[in-house]
C-alpha cells in the first residue's frame, strides 16, 4: 500500500492499481481495513482486494464479517472491491456462506486465496462459488495456477480474472 501512489502517478491511469488491505490473515481491526482501504483509494487505487477476518468466520461471526465487507467497500469510495476468503482454511460450509455474505455486501469479486498460504486456487472452489454468488458477484481465481490448462479451465468454470504469477513466467519462457 505504501507504493501505490507511486504507481499510480507512474501508469497515469494507463493500467488499474489494485493493494491489498488485511494482508495475509484479515486479523486487522474493521477501523484499520477502512482507514487502509480509503487511504489507498485517494492515493490512486482503483481497486482494493481485502481479507476477510478468518478468525471471525471460524467463530461463526458471519453479521460482524458482512459488515466489515460493507464498511471496507464503502470506504473504497466506488471503486472494486475483491474480498479474499482463502478457501484453504475454510470448509465448504464456511465458502458456501462466504459467498452469500460478499454478495449481500456488494463487494464486487469473491477470491480464492491470497496466494501466500498453504494452497491456492482449486477448480472445486470455483465451481462452489458459481453455484453459490449473486448475479453482480465475478469470481478471481489465486494462486498455484500452474499452466496454461488450468488458466483455461478456471475460465470455463467461471472465474472472470486470475491470479498468475506462474503463468505469466511460463508465457515469457515461451516467447523465449
């Protein structure tokens, strides 16, 4: 988040910025989400990806973690808003439930991971959240998306955007 500002002045629109708010866990208070969120907006963000407060979906506190969603994409002042929900923790339970809050909050993405924990992306997840977001909820599919194949099939599940940092080093390889 410290760079966006920088980066923002650099593309000079060109290309969106996105940062991360919560990061890795989403143990930071709602307060500081929000501060972070509208911080990185008026620096230049035009899209945040927040995480949810694992904690909380643990203990069940789905009203405090609807609202935290709401509170941080008011913050975001209309630009997007992804919330991560980092499946790798969850059980389907907890996803299916996920799903039905980022879409009652009007957060406009739901994604899979952050990418930096135990495991990444599974076909299994996104086809979970297709049967189980609203209408106006995209889908990101993050982390350990290792070829080209597995880019396609989140695709064809649905996912609308992708995390991969592996396939862009595969791509480089191949024009090489």
């Amino acid at each position: 988040a410290s760079y966006v500002k920088r980066a923002a002045e650099y593309v000079d629109g060109k290309i969106a910025i996105c940062t991360v708010i919560g990061f890795p866990n989403g143990y930071d208070t709602t307060a500081a989400k929000c501060f972070e969120a509208e911080d990185a907006v008026n620096n230049g963000a035009s899209e945040v990806d927040m995480v949810i407060n694992i904690g909380w979906v643990k203990d069940g506190l789905y009203d405090q973690v609807l609202e935290e969603i709401r509170a941080v994409k008011a913050a975001c002042h209309g630009k997007l808003l992804k919330v991560i929900i980092e499946c790798c923790f969850l059980t389907d339970e907890e996803k299916i439930k996920m799903c039905e809050l980022v879409t009652k909050a009007g957060a406009d993405f739901i994604k899979t991971s952050t990418g930096f924990s135990k495991a990444g992306a599974t076909f299994e997840d996104i086809k979970l959240f297709s049967e189980h977001i609203g209408e106006s909820v995209r889908m990101k599919a993050a982390g350990g998306i290792k070829s080209f194949e597995d880019a396609e099939e989140f695709l064809r599940l649905g996912a609308k955007r992708l995390g991969t940092s592996r396939i862009v080093k595969l791509a480089k390889a191949e024009k090489e």
